[in-house]
C-alpha cells in the first residue's frame, strides 16, 4: 500500500492514477472530497496532516508515503515538529520509504530546510524531490485569459525552467516503488527556460487565438499574491521570478535520468491543459 498526500492536488492526482496503473494499492488523503476523477480501486481518507495523530488509521499497512505538505509551511519553516510527528506516526504503521515534496528554493536557501530535516532524521528511506516553478502555475491567469484573452504577470521576459506537474508525479512513482533512489535528491526542472511572455504565446498557439501579454510591476505582482500568500512567501516567490540565480535557472538532467525520457515542455502541458483557458 502507497499513501499519497495532496491527493486532489496538481501533483497528487497524476501520481494517484500513475501508481493504480502500475498495479498498486494506494490509499489518497485529503482534507476535502476526493478527486472526480480517483481510480474507482483507491482507497480515499479524508484527513488533515496539521493533527499528525489522526493519520494513523491511514499509515496502517503502508509501506511508503509522498509526502505533500502545503506550499506556506515549507516556505515559511513553520511547522516542523508536526511534520516529524507525520513521519514518526508513519514510521510506527509500517511505513519504510518517504518521498517527500521539496522545493528547488532548499537547495538555492531561499526557503528553510526544515522538511528535508526531518525527513533525513526520521529513520525512513528516503527520496527528496527538489522540483522548481510548475507549468501549472499558469492556471493562475486562466479567468483573465478566458474573459479577455489578456495574461498579466511580472517580470515578462525572465525565463525558468518550469517543469511539469506530471514529470514529477511519474519521478515520485518510480521512487516510491522501485529500488536504487534511497538517499538520493533529485532537482526537477523542464526541458528548457521559458519566460511569462513566452508562456502566453504558447497559451496562444493551443487556443488558436491571439492573447495580448501586460507587464504587471513587483508591487502589482505582490498585491495580487498577498491575497493567498503571506508575505514571506510572497517575497521569495518575487525574487525566484524576478532575479533567479544561475542554480534556479540551470535545467536539470533528472527527469529524463529517471524515467528515460526528457521532461515535457510547456507547450505540452498547455495543449493538455487548454479547456482551462477557453
């Protein structure tokens, strides 16, 4: 049995259905309903990783866990005794292997280290995944793109290698099944730097339609995020978009070193992804 965590999110749902196709048991945990589209074979728990005590019901039995937590705690450093307390509580119902959701801005100290802590002094095996900024997070422009076929964004022409939340799903499932990952940190990159202007013209190229790209200041930018990001993530986020460093702007090699293939671009996921921005 796998347990994932996140299971409705960007990255949960393609590993949920990604582990079901290669035959296992997975168990996908929520704070809310589960996802429409969760393989009729899995097991779905309703419950919240911020009350660890809860979770044991759900370890019970599992041999490996993804471990998600919110995007908030692991840029903040907040809550690192409870995320030992989900792995000591996984530890205690089986559990042998972790593969937790880092974030490339460990590796580059614009967030804390805390998860990878405690996930290194847990006793687990372990796999972190180090991935940067998602394709995905262009969902963000889909009602402006939708209602007037304009994308409003920060910093138009610096370009990161975002990776697709797939990439990291399929990497995530050979970790968590396969023997030969234990130990290992792999940074998640796409194949390639694309800028937000060039986001835009792909969006553009999938709808078949012209969309006009509008330069949006820092404080504009930050304004906006204020409404669903604290201020520590709101900066950080800011600088990561605004004046990547050279490691924040490398693409790396480990998509394609563990799964054989190269990671898929942008234009990929927006093709796939079009009915959002219609």
């Amino acid at each position: 049995m796998i347990v994932v965590t996140g299971a409705t999110g960007n990255v949960g749902r393609p590993l949920v259905r990604a582990l079901v196709t290669a035959g296992e048991q997975v168990t996908a945990v929520s704070r809310g309903a589960a996802a429409p589209d969760t393989p009729g074979q899995v097991r779905h728990q309703r419950a919240d990783l911020a009350e660890p005590a809860s979770l044991a019901p759900v370890f019970d039995g599992a041999a490996a866990l993804f471990l998600l937590t919110s995007g908030d705690r692991l840029a903040t450093g907040g809550g690192p005794e409870v995320i030992a307390d989900i792995l000591h509580t996984a530890r205690a119902g089986g559990v042998r292997r972790v593969v937790p959701l880092s974030s490339q801005g460990v590796g580059t100290l614009r967030h804390p280290p805390d998860l990878e802590d405690a996930v290194r002094r847990s006793g687990l095996e372990w796999t972190i995944l180090r991935p940067g900024g998602f394709h995905s997070n262009t969902l963000a422009w889909a009602d402006l793109v939708r209602a007037q076929r304009v994308v409003a964004a920060p910093f138009g022409d610096v370009a990161l290698p975002t990776v697709d939340p797939a990439d990291i799903a399929e990497v995530a499932a050979v970790a968590l099944r396969e023997p030969g990952h234990d130990g290992a940190t792999y940074e998640l990159t796409g194949p390639a730097l694309i800028s937000p202007h060039h986001q835009a013209m792909a969006i553009a190229d999938a709808l078949g339609e012209p969309v006009r790209f509008v330069e949006q200041s820092r404080d504009e930018a930050r304004a906006e995020l204020l409404r669903f990001m604290p201020e520590p993530v709101v900066a950080a986020t800011l600088d990561i978009l605004g004046t990547p460093s050279a490691a924040e702007q490398r693409v790396s090699p480990d998509v394609e070193r563990v799964l054989g293939r190269p990671p898929r671009p942008f234009a990929d996921w927006a093709a796939r992804h079009i009915a959002a921005f219609r």
